[in-house]
C-alpha cells in the first residue's frame, strides 16, 4: 500500500476543503471573534491531520520494511573470552 500517496491525497483534499470553508467563513455574517475561533479550529485539525498521516506512513513504513534488506540486521555478538 502506498501511504505517501494516499496521505498527500488526503491531506490535498483536506487543504482544499479547509480553504473552501475559511474563504466561505470570511465573507459570513458571523462576528469577527468567532470567525477567528472557527479559523484557528480548522487550522488546527489541518496540522492534526498532517500528523496523524506522517505516524500513520511511519508505522506502516517499520511493519513492512523492518524484516527487509533495506535495514540493517544485527550481528550476534561473538565473544573470544569465552
């Protein structure tokens, strides 16, 4: 599965909808208080959601990758002593 695909279509769709929101928010009626509530709230869950995919990408990175040859296996310790 392909998660950096996935996660960067997620988030462009994300962005797309939380800039469709906040130009639609800034021509509202509502006060100017509650326009930078809502504007800091959607922001916020922008930066959540940025997280939650890089961990997302990450763990599945480690699951599929770490029994491979791309990482480095350890060497048992071999001691001459004994």
């Amino acid at each position: 599965m392909d998660t950096v695909l996935i996660g960067g279509f997620a988030f462009l769709v994300s962005g797309a909808a939380v800039w469709l929101v906040l130009s639609r928010l800034q021509s509202s009626e509502i006060s100017d208080r509650n326009k930078r509530l809502l504007t800091y709230f959607l922001l916020g869950l922008l930066v959540v959601m940025v997280i939650v995919v890089m961990q997302w990408h990450a763990e599945n990175f480690k699951q599929n990758y770490q029994s491979s040859h791309l990482l480095p296996v350890q060497q048992p310790v071999i001691s001459l002593l004994g």
